[in-house]
C-alpha cells in the first residue's frame, strides 16, 4: 500500500461518487480529534462501505486511511483494487504489527468493522446486548478494534517510559515497528470513533447497476443479483445516505489497572503478540471498550420514518389496525422522539412528517404498506391492516433478508435504542383517542407559540395590531362529527373570520382556524414569506381538524378560499370545501405591478442597492383594525404564484365544493370565481353570486346570506356522512 496508489485510486471512487445520485450527508466532523492514532469503527451494511468509506474518511483526515477486509476479497483484480484504496486482509500474517505501526506513526487512520462481515438483517441486538447476526447464526461483535487500540497506546506509553529509562530497549521496540524517530508519537492519544451509516429508504428495486449486469453477463449468482438490487438501489437510486461522527473514545484510562501498568514499564524485552502477565486484563478491557463503541454507533442512528412505521405494528395490542391510525401513530412517535431524547432524527422527520396524517404525499404509508404485503408482514383489506403469523420471523435467508423482509431489516436497526423502543411501546399501545388528542393539542401550542415568537420579532408600535387579532383559535363544538378548518385572506388575521367561525359554532361544529404564516403581525413579516408557508399553515389546521373529528371540511375567505381548494386538490379525505371570493383573478392593479416590481427589487438587491427597492404600497383595507396598511409587493407575487400553482389542480377536486362570489368585488374577478367553479372537477359543485358590493362579504351588512349558505352546505355534508 502506498500513498500515491491510494490517491490516484481514489479517483476512480470519485467517479462512482459523481454518477450515484445517493444524497450523502456527514455529521460530526468537528468530532475527529488531530494528530494522534485514529480508528474509525463503522456498522458495515453494504458491500461497497469497503471501497468508499476509505476515500471520504481520508477527504476530513487528510491521511491515509485503510481498512481491514475479508481475505475473501483480495482475488484479482478486485485484490488489486482493494490494496490500493488501503484495504488489507484479516488473513495477512503480519496485520497486526502493521496496525499498531502506521497508528503509532500516524502514518495512516483505519477503518475497522466491529461486527467482523456485513450485516444484512442488522440483527445486531437481542435480548439485551449485542450480537452479530449473519448466515450460520448469531455471533458476539469482535473485539478486534478494542484490542488493536489498546496495544497501539500500550507500545506507545511503554515506548516513552523505556525512552526515559531503558534505552537499549527502547531502541529494540523502534528497530521493531520500522519507526526512524519515536519523538513525534510519545506525545499522542489513542482514540476510537464511532461512526454510523442509514441508509433511507431501504428500497430494492432495478436500478442502473442491476441492468448492466443482467446485460452483460449471463447467470448471476442469487447473491450478487441481491447485492445490486438492493446497493444499487441506494447508490443509484437517490437514497438518503447519513453518516454521523461521534465523539472519540480516549483508550487511555482503559489500560489504568495495575497488572497493565507492570508490564509497560517493564525493563525485560517484549516481543510483539507475546502471551505477557496483563493479557487477560487486555482481553477484559477490549470486551468492555468493544461494548462502549457499539453502543455509541448504534445510538448515532438517524431514526427515520421507515423505522417508525416497521417498529409499532408488531407492539399492537390489536389484530389489525387501518393506514391513516398507523400513520397517526407513527406521528405520534415522532413527537415523543422530539420530546426529551437525544436520538437524532432523519430531517424529513421535521415538517414533512405532518404528511403522516394528511395526504402521504412522501410516499410513506404507501410505500411501507406496499412491501409490508409483498413480504407477508401484513394483509391489506382496503384500508385495514391485518397482521400475519409472519410478521418479523426470523426465519429468514440471511443472503436475502434485504429483498425478502425488509420491515424486519427496519425494525432491527433500532432495537438498540431502548428509549425509543420504550416510546414506541406507548405510541403502539396508547387508545387511538388519546393519540389523535395529543396530536391536536401539539398542533394547536404549536400554532399559538409560532405566533407569538413571530409577533414578538416583528411587532411594529404603530402597524402591530393587538395579539388577540392574529392570535389562533378553537371553537369547540357538540358533535365531533364533522368539523371545520377555516382560513382567512390574505394581508389578514383570523379574527377575520371570527364570525363565520362562531356562527358555525353555534350549530355544532368544531372550528379551527390557523393563523396563515406572515399575518397577524406586521407586513415586514409577510414580505419574507413564500406562498409554501401558506399552505403549510393551512395543512396544520387540518391535520389538527382531522384529530378531533371524524370528517373535516376545509373552507376559506379569499387566498385562504384558494388554499383550502388547494388542500381538497391533493387527494386528502376532506368531506367538502367551500371557496368565498377566491382569488385567480386581480382586479387591483398592484397585482398587475408586482412581478415586474419584484424583478427590481431583486435586482437591487444584487446590485446591493436597496434604497431604490418598491418592497411595499399603501393599502386602505375593509377592515383596517385587521388587515395590514401596507402591503408587501413580494406578498402580491406569492399569491400570483400560488394561484397559478393551484389552477391546474382545480380537476383534481372531487369532494363537494361550493364557490361563493360578490357580483360588485373591487379586488377579485367574477370572471376567476366561475372560472374555478368550471375547473373544479367535483360532481356536486354549487355556485353562488351575491348581489353585494365588497369583497370581504363574510362580515357586515349581507353576512349572514353566507354564513347560511355555507351552514346548509355543512348540514347536507352531515347528512351523507
């Protein structure tokens, strides 16, 4: 092995690196310490870890770094290949000496893979401790990275005592381990780094990798065909790849036992790999060290949905359970997750977990339940789960537990991390009521602490209206049958529709109406908003709906009107939408002003001259105790953009929908109103126009024609339910 190989072979892996379309991620990089000797210890799922994980630890350590790999390998030119991206067999007589040598010096960092070969079921944890699951069995993680550890620092202080005591000897031990000078070393540590890999999703399918070698070669093994579909897939297939680096383990203190301790400073010659007094005590601190950094790796896990959603169905107390209650469990999970542990979560476990509970527009749900009932894990009836005596067996083909039961491989890969499995028994077990409350009451805090952090940062002495104007809120209703997720307008708050929202409230209904993103403080805030916040407010509200009642209908004033129809559009179990006075088309010329207002704006900007910028006109609202007085030109180019956004979607509606307009609106066209009620693609669709001359008809004189309409529109949807 040799640096300049090393180096140029690893431009072949950044070839490969540049063709994957695998999102890599690394984390913890300020956790590698600076000189001294360095072993990485890494979980080993895949088979290409050995051929990449050498390149990108060498990328933040800027030395060699090589790694131990099964002698299985080294034939050919695969041999070849791995010899010079720093890859040594576990068979190569003279392994250890190397090791311990090139740590010493620093000439080099290794990788070493403690459970010993690939853990394709990451069966790692049973019964309380650790252990490696591979095809004959179930073994104990090797000790192999501990012990090398422990004597790399073992001939390192024994190397300083002697340079002060025995020089003779000192001088044997360097003539030893080939070092020209033991100064620069004398001084270092010894440390071990635990580092983990997830993998999401753990997806097989064909993949480039797979293709090419089905067209090239003639009979694949069932092994090698699995390794590409399943690699392939999270090389190729845009896999979220996250490595995560964890705080160093200093060796140091394990060798602070007396029977050690003799033995380095002992004057007598030491030859390597001899059988000396402390090697029992060796061997027991290598066992516990080994324990110490297998538990660091696994609790550097990045817990994703897939994990989530493969841990609760075998803790329900219950034969069968439907998708969307999984998926409130699942989100459930996450929440506990957030609350109080340490865990690290996978991003998209953010805000993009709330699709759990609406539409699954990640794909999740459909996705696990897919290869749930492929696999035999579960029976699909419509939307029923049923569980089968199959579920995680572990009566598996270890060589294609990956293809065959992938929600046990999910499921295994956190066993390890009692807290969450301890979290997980709760959120599997817990009455489905209690869930979906929970669930309400961490939307709705989250709402009404959103609103005050967003209030107290912009809040403007003489625009800021009072808190109790953009301030959310629930009425509570009678039955909880249907309820109501109601959005107010643009440049507005919800006390917008306070009135329609008690109204209803006085018929039964629970109400919930969010405040949008950028309202109900100041207009500095709403000019920073996109069009995407709106909507995820608007997505909040219903999710929080959902929880409460059995059947939600979404309705809005305005662009809440366009943001409720946009909710109906994606397919989500909404039982109805009303629309009042939606906004495809402008009448007021800001809009037509405002994408070549924003285009000057965002080149002043560039230009860095941002007194010329036009960020906001004067407004003179219906309603100026509510509305903002100024108007963000950049807010106008967002509700452009969300209604070309929404436009094309208007088809896709097939809850019941009613569209209400005001034939004398100042601010948005009859002629966009009855263009939605022509795109909408619902069956049962009503349009209705009334005669009043102002667009905020949801208060004042004539209010109350509305608020019926929309009344018997919620009646004739409880009547179907």
């Amino acid at each position: 092995m040799n640096r300049y190989a090393y180096q140029t072979t690893g431009l072949a892996i950044k070839t490969i690196s540049a063709l994957s379309r695998a999102n890599i991620k690394c984390h913890g990089r300020a956790n590698i310490p600076g000189p001294g000797s360095k072993i990485f210890v890494i979980n080993h799922f895949t088979r290409f870890e050995t051929f990449l994980l050498p390149y990108y630890i060498f990328q933040m350590v800027k030395v060699p770094v090589w790694s131990l790999a099964s002698h299985e390998l080294f034939k050919g030119g695969l041999g070849t290949f791995l010899e010079k991206v720093g890859g040594l067999s576990n068979k190569d007589p003279d392994r250890d000496r190397l090791i311990v040598k090139t740590l010493l010096t620093g000439e080099a960092a290794w990788i070493i893979f403690p459970e010993g070969r690939m853990v394709k079921s990451k069966q790692i944890f049973e019964k309380g401790r650790f252990v490696v699951g591979h095809a004959d069995g179930m073994d104990k993680p090797h000790t192999g990275a501990a012990a090398l550890a422990l004597r790399t620092e073992f001939y390192r202080q024994r190397l300083h005592y002697l340079a002060k005591h025995h020089a003779a000897e000192a001088e044997h031990l360097r003539q030893m381990f080939g070092i020209a000078d033991t100064t620069p070393l004398l001084d270092g540590q010894t440390c071990i780094i635990p580092v983990n890999l997830t993998y999401f999703p753990l997806k097989a399918q064909e993949n480039i990798a797979s293709r090419f070698a089905q067209r090239m070669l003639d009979d694949l093994p069932d092994r090698i065909m699995e390794e590409l579909l399943t690699e392939g897939s999270y090389l190729f297939g845009g896999a979220d790849i996250t490595m995560r680096i964890g705080k160093p383990i200093d060796v140091k203190p394990c060798l602070d036992y007396p029977t050690i301790q003799r033995d380095i400073t002992a004057s007598r010659r030491i030859t390597f790999g001899e059988a000396i007094p402390s090697r029992p005590r060796m061997r027991k601190a290598a066992r516990t060290l080994m324990q110490t950094y297998m538990q660091a790796i696994y609790d550097l896990t990045t817990v994703n949905v897939d994990h989530l959603l493969a841990t609760l169905p075998p803790r329900h107390p219950f034969q069968q359970m439907t998708i969307r209650e999984l998926g409130e469990r699942a989100f459930d999970l996450t929440l506990r997750l957030q609350e109080g542990t340490a865990y690290n979560l996978h991003r998209k476990l953010g805000d993009d977990a709330l699709s759990l509970i609406t539409d699954d527009c990640q794909g999740w749900l459909a996705d696990f339940v897919q290869s749930a009932r492929d696999t035999g894990v579960l029976e699909v009836q419509g939307n029923t789960l049923i569980k089968t005596g199959k579920a995680y067996s572990t009566n598996w083909d270890f060589h294609r537990v990956r293809l065959d039961h992938p929600t046990a491989v999910m499921a295994n890969e956190v066993k390890p991390l009692k807290a969450l499995q301890s979290r997980a028994w709760r959120a599997a077990v817990a009455p489905r009521r209690w869930i979906r409350r929970r669930i309400a009451r961490h939307f709705l805090a989250k709402d009404l602490k959103e609103f005050e952090a967003d209030y107290q940062t912009f809040h403007h002495q003489q625009e800021s209206k009072p808190q109790s104007v953009g301030r959310p809120f629930l009425v509570r209703g009678r039955s909880r049958n249907l309820g109501v997720a109601l959005f107010h307008g643009y440049m507005a708050a919800p006390l917008e529709v306070a009135a329609l929202a008690r109204h209803l409230g006085r018929l039964g209904y629970w109400v919930y109406v969010p405040r949008l993103a950028g309202h109900g403080t100041a207009p500095e805030d709403l000019a920073q908003r996109r069009y995407q916040d709106w909507l995820k407010s608007a997505e909040t509200g219903y999710a929080l709906m959902r929880c409460i009642c059995r059947h939600v209908v979404v309705g809005g004033f305005s662009t809440g009107a366009g943001l409720a129809l946009e909710l109906a559009s994606r397919g989500m179990d909404v039982a109805g939408v009303f629309a009042v006075s939606t906004p495809l088309r402008l009448q007021y010329l800001t809009s037509k002003l405002a994408p070549a207002v924003d285009t000057w704006n965002r080149i002043m900007d560039r230009i860095r001259l941002t007194d010329a910028k036009k960020e906001f006109v004067e407004n003179k609202p219906e309603n100026p105790h509510i509305n903002y007085s100024r108007n963000p030109v950049a807010g106008v180019r967002e509700l452009e953009r969300l209604m070309a956004f929404l436009e094309p979607r208007l088809p896709a509606i097939e809850a019941p929908a009613l569209i209400m307009q005001s034939a004398g609106d100042p601010v948005v066209n009859e002629k966009g109103s009855r263009q939605i009620f022509n795109m909408v693609g619902a069956e049962d669709k009503r349009y209705l126009l009334f005669n009043l001359q102002r667009h905020g008809i949801i208060n004042g004189p004539g209010s109350g024609k509305v608020f019926r309409a929309i009344g018997n529109f919620l009646e004739d949807r409880l009547a179907e339910l």
